[in-house]
C-alpha cells in the first residue's frame, strides 16, 4: 500500500496533462514506455532490497557496491529527492484546491494561475507539516494513514475515469488533432522525461527505503523472479 500510495500521487494526475499538451495522444506511448523502463529498475532494487533489507536503501546501495564515493553522490541525491517529496504534494493538493467552489479556494493561486499566493504558501506550509509529523511519528502510524489516503487516492480517480468513459468515449479525439502523434515521436521521449511520467512511477522507492522496517522483508519486497534470496523464505 504504501508503494501503491506513492505512485498515485501528483505524478500522474499533473503528468497526464503535461504529457498530452507534449505528445497528444502518443501520450499513452509515453506511459508505457515509462513503465517498462522504470519496471526494470524497479526489479533490480526489489532483488537487492530483498537480500539486503537496509532502511534508506536506496541511498545505501551505491556505497555497498561501489564504495564511499558513489555512495556520498547516490546518499546526497536521494534524500534530495525524497526531502523534496512531501513539499512538491502539499503545493499539488493546494493547488488542486482552486477547482473546489469556495471562495477562499480560489485565492490560493495568483492572478497569473501557477504561483501560490500568500494563503496558498499558508496551505501548503501547514499540509507539509502535518504530513512530516504523520512520517515522524511513527511507521505504524504511517502505514495505517497511508492505507485509507491510498483507497481513496485509487478509488476516486478510477471512479472518475470510468465516468468520463462511460459518458463518452470518442476514439476520434486519438486522430482528431493531426493524427496519433501530431508532433512527432521524439515528443513522446521528451513526454517521457519531462512530464511527470518518470516521476509518477518512482514510488516503488518507498518499499525498498523502508524494507527494513518489514516483519519479513524477503517477503515483502522481494521479487517474483527472486530465487535464491536469502532472505526469500
């Protein structure tokens, strides 16, 4: 669940329409093209997380397999990452905050539509602190709060997706705008890497930088192809 939780996130629900405006209907390419490549590396780390469940592990690999140097780059540049992660949600949700119909929602974006304003930067401050202490405070209480955020970050998407499709699915909009991939495939790498494909499905990081934190981490994270784990059994 909390691998789950940290793929439906801002990624995808910004990254959708970033990477439409990039590649039009290609877009879905794109995804794909994400998952695979992501889904591989994913493996990778799910076999080592399995055999070295290590908390933070991420940033520990390097050093494991390539001494302290590549370990103080790969160290540095995931905490980067991940003390990054909980601003850039507060500022999607209280972005995503202005379509609601009150009043004071409306003015959490500035005149131009992409910087917060004062009480937008108020929002956001208070989110990140409030989802700082629910990390703080304990894993447990992590799991459990993730668990409900993550049934209902899936549920309601999938809800809305099955409307809008049910309501009217036109497969003419995949030609209507100069054909399936109107600015060419190349587009479709740029969509990759600079949309929020990427981004969207890193949450698999999460699994294996609290792997050992699990009951049974071989079988927690451990991979489908893994045989010989020694943590598998």
């Amino acid at each position: 669940m909390i691998g789950i939780g940290s793929i439906f996130g801002s990624g995808w629900l910004f990254g959708a329409g970033a990477a439409a405006q990039v590649a039009g209907p290609a877009a879905l390419v794109a995804w794909v093209i994400g998952a695979v490549f992501i889904g591989m590396i994913a493996m990778s780390y799910a076999e080592v997380g399995a055999a070295y469940p290590i908390p933070g592990g991420m940033a520990r690999y390097g050093h494991l397999s390539h001494g302290p140097v590549l370990g103080f780059v790969t160290g540095w540049a995931v905490w980067i990452a991940v003390a990054s992660l909980i601003p850039i949600e507060s500022i999607a949700a209280t972005q995503y905050m202005t379509s609601w119909g009150f009043g004071w929602a409306k003015g959490l974006v500035g005149p131009a539509g992409h910087q917060l304003s004062a009480s937008g930067m108020a929002v956001a401050l208070a989110l990140t602190v409030a989802l700082w202490l629910t990390c703080y405070w304990s894993v447990q209480l992590l799991a459990r709060a993730n668990t409900v955020l993550t049934v209902v970050k899936f549920a309601i998407p999938v809800a809305a997706v099955a409307a809008l499709a049910a309501s009217g699915f036109h497969t003419s909009n995949f030609t209507a705008q100069g054909g399936f991939a109107p600015y060419g495939w190349p587009a479709v790498l740029t969509a990759v890497t600079t949309c929020g494909v990427v981004f969207a499905f890193n949450g698999f990081q999460a699994v294996v930088n609290l792997g050992g934190a699990a009951r049974n981490p071989g079988r927690a994270i451990r991979s489908p192809w893994s045989v010989r784990s020694p943590w598998a059994w």
